[in-house]
C-alpha cells in the first residue's frame, strides 16, 4: 500500500496516497515537492469524473514497469523531469482554485 497518514496535532489524520510512478521516479523520490501539486490534481480533479478514473486505474495499472525503467536511467529521468516541469509548474499556479 503506497499511503501515509500523518497528524500534524491539529486535526484528523490525513492520508497521503503516494502513487505517483512515473513522476516519482523522474525526481527520484515519492516526497519531492512537485509531486503534490500532481497528487492534488488526480484527487480533486481525475478521480471526480468516469474519464478520470479511468486513466488513473489504466495509469497504476501501466505505469510501474516505466517508472521503473525511467529511474534506471539518469538521462531518460532527466528528460521526464524536464516535460514535467511545465504542467507541475502549471498545476501549482492554479493550486487554490481546485
């Protein structure tokens, strides 16, 4: 199980789902900074629709042998990171809004 729940003392307990492959292996852990603004977008966003669900299901269905070919190869991790850099960028402008 790919979650983490963590108290912060000042409320409920939050569960972080951490599944995000390809995104994690680019940036070579599941804790980098750019990751939340993606796991706050498939939560608010792709998970409230039947498309959205859908790619999600088919990407944790797909993405774990890319992901893991990504972080076996520096070049190709610095690629992916450079084509996520602009939709991470782009999702954390729009943050507050979703």
């Amino acid at each position: 199980n790919f979650t983490l729940t963590e108290l912060n003392g000042e409320g409920d307990a939050e569960v972080v789902d951490f599944r995000c492959f390809i995104a994690t292996a680019a940036y070579g852990s599941p804790m980098a900074e750019e990751l939340k603004y993606f796991r706050k977008f498939r939560s608010h966003v792709l998970l409230k629709s039947a498309l959205g669900r859908t790619f999600v299901h088919y990407y944790y269905e797909y993405s774990p042998p890319v992901a893991h070919y990504i972080s076996e190869h520096p070049r190709l991790r610095d690629a992916v990171r450079a084509v996520l850099e602009v939709p991470a960028k782009i999702l954390e402008s729009v943050d507050e809004y979703y």
